[in-house]
C-alpha cells in the first residue's frame, strides 16, 4: 500500500474529479485559493479537511501513523518525551512512547 502526504492524496484526489480548481472548491465547500495552496504545498492540508472533502466526493481515504519516539535535548542531555502528555520519560534514547502514566491511563479507558 503506498502512503501519501495529505497534500498528495488531495492532489489524487483532485486530479480523479477531472476539474477546475475553482469547480474543486465549489464541489468541497473550499475557496479556490486553499485548493491552490494545498496543491502547490504552500499549506499543509488538515486530516479533518480531507477526510471531509473525500466523503462530500463519495471517496475514503484512510489514514496510517507511525509514531516515532520523539526525542529531545533537555540541558544538553538527551530526552525521550511522551507523545500524549510530554513529559520526560527517560533520559537518553529509548523506543518508548508514553509515559506510565498515559499508558495507565489508556489501559483504563478500555
């Protein structure tokens, strides 16, 4: 399965509609001006605004993370954070995403 940029599915999904940038914006409740920025990368086009657009056109599109650990330098030291609350998890590099806590937390939930 390839993987595309919100802005390259829109260009996909711009380009199977065999219209105008004006009529894309008529057709998606957008001005012609966003579909412009959005096909030339000028702007990065939201998840929501896809998927929204997509389902006006009778198209799904789906969509696939993959999270990486996000790493930063905390006082010259490195630092892995977690992705839901952002506080230091370890110091130095590690795989992990979340910190205890947020893994409790989403454990309970279910």
């Amino acid at each position: 399965m390839k993987t595309y940029t919100t802005n390259e599915a829109f260009r996909k999904l711009f380009l199977s509609q065999n219209c105008t940038q004006l009529e894309m914006g008529y057709r998606t409740d957008t001005d012609k001006h966003s579909v412009h920025d959005w096909l030339k990368g000028r702007n990065q086009l939201r998840f929501d605004k896809l998927e929204q657009m997509a389902n006006h056109l009778g198209k799904r599109v789906k969509i696939v993370i993959e999270d990486k650990p996000i790493h930063k330098f905390n006082n010259g030291n490195l630092a892995t954070l977690c992705h839901k609350c952002s506080v230091i998890i370890s110091v130095g590099f590690t795989d992990d995403l979340y910190c205890k806590e947020c893994v409790k937390e989403q454990f309970k939930n279910k």
